[in-house]
C-alpha cells in the first residue's frame, strides 16, 4: 500500500483516539514529514481529518467516504483478507463484479462505488445512485457443485440488509418479496443476483449480489417519478460499517442457505403477510391476498377466485400496503 493508505487504515482502526504525527510515523517507520503529506493527500481525497495541536490526527466521526481501509477495518477478523475494490465512479457494481467475477475473482469479492452512472435494478429497471448518497456495492459468491437453491441467496441479502441497518441505527426495515428493503413505507434498499455461467459446462460459476442503499438521499433531489417512493436512513449509519455488516451476513449465511433460522428471520421481516397485491402472468393482470412465504422464498398467495398460487419469481405490486 501506499503511505497514504497506511495512514488512513491506521486512523480508520484508530477512530476513537488521536494519534500523534510521531505516532503514526514510528508505526510505520516514516518521517513526521511524510506523515504530515499523507494526511494533506488524505484531506484532498475527502477525508475529514481533525489536526488539533498537541493532540495529532484523527478521523472525524462524520467522515464517510468509502475505502478499502475503512472496511477492513470494521469486518471480522474472518473477513479482513477478502479482496475489495472502492472506486469512484463505475456504470454498474453488478455489471463491474461480473467481470471480476468471469475472470475468477474468489469468493466474498467486494466491489464498491461512490456513484453508479447506469445502477441496475431487476426487470431492466434503473437504480438511481447519486455520488455519497447511497451505499452500492456488490459481492461475488462461489457457489458448491450441486447447489439447488439460489434463489435463497437474494432471501440472505434482504435479511443481511435489515440485521445490518437494525444493529447500526435501531431502526425496523421490512422486505418486500422479493428484493427490497422498505422503511417507513418507501423503498431503501433493491437487491438484484445475477449468475456468471461457466462457458464450458453451462454452469452457474458464480453469483453476484448487488446491494443499493439510500443513505442519505433527500427528496427534492430524487427523479420527479421518485418522489414519495423512495426513502433513506437519513444519515444515521456509517456507510463502510453498513457495508461490513452486510457483507458478512450475506457471506455467513451463504453457508448454510437452508436453515430455518434464515427463512424464519425473512419471514418475522416480511411486510407481505396478508397484504393485497397484483401481479402478472403472460398477459394477465391477477389480483391476490399473501398468504405466506414458502420455504424455498416463494410467494403463497390466494387469487381474488380462491384458486391458491405459488410465486417463484416476478414483480409484484402492494395494492394497500401502509406501515403498521
């Protein structure tokens, strides 16, 4: 790494004290001149860095721009050696991820961007993602030989996302089936997995998971069709500790994608429970009453005829959802 680097890992794992330009200097065996640079450099990146005299150097607690020093920093020691990428800008997390992805990227890959300029949702549906406003980041699975249930691995994203932002900020998301995170009835959070398939054998070779968050977007800056639909965390949550706390949930319960405790935690979140919805089937538009959720992450629904159906995939829409 370079001293840059150095320094902002060391003051990203330091975040509670000061630390003395001499410090920092004798930790990594440069000069106080360096150390003073360093900082310089750090501060024209966008890091708030506190100088006081006598008292050294220190992250400000509202300093939020994404690095990789700052997510090794808060993931469990199990994590720290993933590979992670933080870039400024990018088209897509997903789309970038992929390639690494194809390129034999290993499992628990993080990739990050400040701002996505062409963010994707499912169905070909657009992600906005402002720069510093949100959280947007994808993570590259390997999945074992033989694995029947990839579906549940958006199921894993959705509840890693709630425990996260539930643990960091108090906070109560809901899920609705299947990708997305709701708060105070507006949408925060979409998910979309997508496969990266093994030319030679026609196999799944890996599974990318992208996460978007809205952090802190405000209203009056959201696309006109947006107003009212999409919310935030209002800034309450540091983003490298809401990415950290994602990814590990998504990496932990990855192996064990079966258990009853993940379908039970998804189920306990699911604002779907009894709530009016329509969907589509070829050219029909079905009205329908949730009925609950399968097992395997499929939507059990009653059709307005008493006919019951089961939903593996699709978009669905809330005919009466309020928050309760």
């Amino acid at each position: 790494m370079s001293t840059k680097n150095d320094i902002l890992a060391v003051l990203e794992n330091e975040r509670e004290r000061f630390l003395s330009g001499q410090e920092l200097a004798e930790r990594l065996g440069i000069s106080r001149q360096a150390v003073w640079k360093a900082v310089k450099s750090l501060k024209e990146s966008g890091h708030s860095i506190l100088a006081v005299t006598n008292k050294g150097y220190k992250l400000d607690a509202g300093s939020d721009l994404l690095s990789s020093e700052g997510l090794r920093a808060n993931l469990a020691q199990k994590y720290k050696d993933i590979p992670i990428t933080v870039l400024s800008v990018t088209d897509s997390t997903n789309t970038q991820a992929k390639k690494l992805a194809a390129d034999k990227a290993p499992h628990g890959t993080l990739l990050l961007a400040e701002e996505q300029t062409a963010g994707r949702g499912r169905s070909g549906k657009s992600f906005f993602s402002p720069r510093g406003d949100g959280l947007y980041m994808s993570v590259v699975l390997k999945p074992r030989a033989g694995m029947d249930s990839p579906q549940m691995i958006t199921v894993a994203a959705a509840v890693a996302v709630c425990e996260a932002i539930e643990k960091l900020s108090g906070l109560e998301p809901q899920i609705k089936w299947v990708n997305d995170v709701y708060l105070n009835g507006k949408k925060i959070c979409g998910i979309l997995s997508e496969a990266v398939t093994d030319f030679e054998s026609g196999g799944i070779e890996s599974i990318v998971v992208g996460v978007g968050v809205d952090c802190s977007i405000k209203q009056e800056s959201l696309p006109t069709e947006l107003h009212g639909i999409v919310g935030s965390l209002g800034g309450t949550v540091s983003r490298s500790r809401l990415a950290a706390r994602i990814a590990e949930g998504i990496l932990e319960s990855f192996d064990d994608l079966k258990s009853e405790k993940l379908m039970n935690e998804y189920r306990k979140r699911s604002l779907m429970q009894g709530k009016k919805i329509t969907f589509t089937r070829g050219n029909e538009s079905l009205c329908a009453t949730v009925t609950g959720i399968s097992d395997c992450g499929a939507l059990l629904v009653r059709l307005d005829n008493g006919a019951n159906e089961v939903l593996t995939s699709g978009e669905v829409t809330l005919t009466n959802y309020q928050k309760e």
